[in-house]
C-alpha cells in the first residue's frame, strides 16, 4: 500500500513506543485484564497490541527521515517474541486470524513440491501420538509425506516462532496467497498429501477462483482453534454453510483413510446438511484401477466404499479417551445413526 502513513506519523508512533519502552508490562497504566500493552491510534491508524513481554527493551528500532511506519515496525516485530495481532486493514502486518481463508491450487502445488523434495532425507524425531493412535516413528527416508508428516516436518516448523497458522505465517512471506476459501477439503492426515493435491487438481474447479479450505494449513495446530475437538467441532457446520463445495478425498480408492477416520466421517455427514455441493474424488493415479474394479465386482467396491464402522470407530475413540466421540456426537449435534446414514447415502449416490 505504500508507505503507511507519513514520516511525521511514523515518528508520532515511534516516540509513543520509545516513552513506553523501559516500563514494566506489570505496569497497571499499561495493561488490562487482557495482558497485553496496548497503544492508542495515532493520526487515524487504528491502535494495535503486542503480547505481554518482559519489556520492550531488546526491540530497537532507528526512526531514521524518511523511514516509513510499516519499515520501522517490521524492524520492531523482527524480534521473534513480539508476535502482534493487527487490526483489519493495516496491512504493514499479516491479516489478523481469519480460520475462514483458505488457499488456491498454486500453493498447494508449490507445497506438494516441497514435500516431494524433502521425501528423500529422513523425517525428524516426533512427540506425542500419531493420528492412528500409535507412537510415532521417523518417517523412512524415501517415503512419500503423508499429511501428517507434512504437518510436523513443515506447517509447524514454518509457524514454530508465530504460533498461528500456516495461512498467517504464509500471509507474512508472500502477502495476498491466502483468500476467502469457497471449498471446504475433507481429508485424511494419513493419506500422502501428494496425492491430496493431486485429488483436488482432478477436482476440476477453476484454479484462479476456487479457493480450498484445508485444516492443517488453515487452522493454527498450536492452540486449541485447530486441537481442541469440541472447538473444532462446532465450527464445521457453520463454516460448511458460508462455502460453496465440499471435497471429499478417498485415498487410496481400495481402503480410503477417511473412512476410517471417524473425523472425516463427522465433516462427510455435516456436507449432506450443507447447502453447497459435495464433490468425491480419488486421487488420478488410481482412476484405471478403480475403473476397471467397478467393472468387475461393483458390490465389492460398494462394500469397501460404502460399509464404514461408525459405531466401531466410536467406541474405539471413547475407550482410547481422546474425546473425538463426543465432541462429535454432541458438539457436532449428530448421533451415530444420522452419521452412518447420512455417509452411507452419499457414497451409494457416487457410485
């Protein structure tokens, strides 16, 4: 946009931060309930905060003539602590979070492409559980990412210092990639995310206007906006309704992960009570196969696509104690028998 405003604004703003610098965020002058150091707008910029920090000492910034507001900030914020969260339209800054936006196939392409090149080195050590259920393991050098491993091995290295989501952390290193999403992607995180991308070029959807809401890259994975079940859960339905499609991948076409995947499950049900469409693709690499099995056994392939365990994958989650089942049977509004009969016949109307 330019500069952000004049120099004499950005040495109007600079002289309110060096006055605030060498005091204390304990300071009750400074801070509210909130926490955090807040200062006020000047000349018409809207005010904006910073998270509560020790003190502002080690931020330095030289207000040099000619120094433009959005320079001297960019300055300020390069030390990684001072994450800020920037009001709508200062757009010096990242947008604020906006879990709504999603990201167009380019990106998902230029994504996919960096996995391929990491495949060939090892995968680094892991914490916690994987989305199976099982302790983790290095991925093997040679394997393809799953969207799982792409989660651990790039969005949350790329957003360990920001602590948002891969969208705002994208927003900062290439403003504009990131627009309001049209296309909601129901998918597994087992399932190699090459083929996800792949899946979603096949779709057929305008690749300048389709903008695909996925959840790893839309949703930060450090809070409880995109790890919490219950939140997540009660965000599906309306965020479906403000969408024009739904995605479902099935990948692989003879055993897909999603219907395996009692989340998945949840998002397939809540696109029938969407208004948009429901769009099912496998990934085009599999297309022949998949042709040729439908010709020859199609009650075989209806049973592998169509008889998915609900009830089995809800007591498996309820016995493991991760709170998936509830979250989705309470929190999503749905009780096992809408959820087993809504995915049943969207499957059997696919095939």
């Amino acid at each position: 946009m330019g500069a952000c405003g004049s120099s004499r604004a950005a040495s109007d703003r600079l002289r309110l931060i060096e006055k605030r610098r060498t005091m204390s965020t304990t300071s009750p002058s400074l801070l509210g309930d909130t926490g955090v150091i807040r200062i006020p707008s000047v000349r018409g910029i809207s005010p904006w905060t910073l998270p509560k920090v020790k003190s502002l000492e080690e931020a330095r910034v030289d207000p040099s003539d000619g120094q433009t507001l959005g320079s001297c900030l960019t300055q300020l914020f390069a030390v990684p602590y001072l994450r800020q969260s920037v009001p709508r339209g200062f757009s010096c800054f990242p947008r604020p979070r906006k879990s709504h936006f999603g990201v167009r196939l380019a990106t998902l392409q230029l994504l996919r492409d960096r996995a391929q090149h990491m495949r060939t080195h090892e995968g680094p050590p892991r914490e916690g559980r994987g989305v199976d259920g099982t302790r983790p393991v290095r991925r093997p050098a040679g394997t393809p990412l799953s969207t799982e491993d792409v989660l651990h091995e790039i969005v949350r290295v790329d957003t360990k210092e920001t602590r948002g989501s891969w969208l705002e952390w994208l927003e900062m290193q290439m403003p504009g990639h990131a627009a309001q999403a049209n296309v909601y992607v129901v998918h597994s995180w087992a399932a190699p995310f090459e083929e996800l991308t792949e899946s979603i070029e096949d779709a057929g959807f305008n690749s300048h206007s389709a903008v695909f809401w996925v959840d790893l890259l839309s949703l930060s994975t450090w809070d409880e906006e995109g790890t919490h079940w219950p939140t997540r859960a009660a965000s599906v339905s309306p965020r479906m309704h403000t969408l024009k499609h739904s995605l479902v991948i099935l990948s692989p076409w003879y055993k897909p992960a999603a219907l395996a995947d009692l989340w998945c499950l949840f998002e397939m049900a809540m696109a029938t009570k969407a208004a948009g469409d429901v769009h099912i693709r496998i990934p085009k690499a599999h297309h022949q196969v998949f042709d040729r099995a439908v010709a020859k056994d199609l009650e075989s392939v209806k049973k592998v696509m169509v008889d998915a365990d609900i009830t089995g994958l809800t007591n498996a989650s309820r016995k493991a104690g991760d709170g998936l089942a509830d979250a989705v049977l309470e929190g999503g509004g749905v009780g096992v028998s809408e959820l087993a009969e809504r995915v049943t016949l969207l499957m059997r109307a696919w095939l």
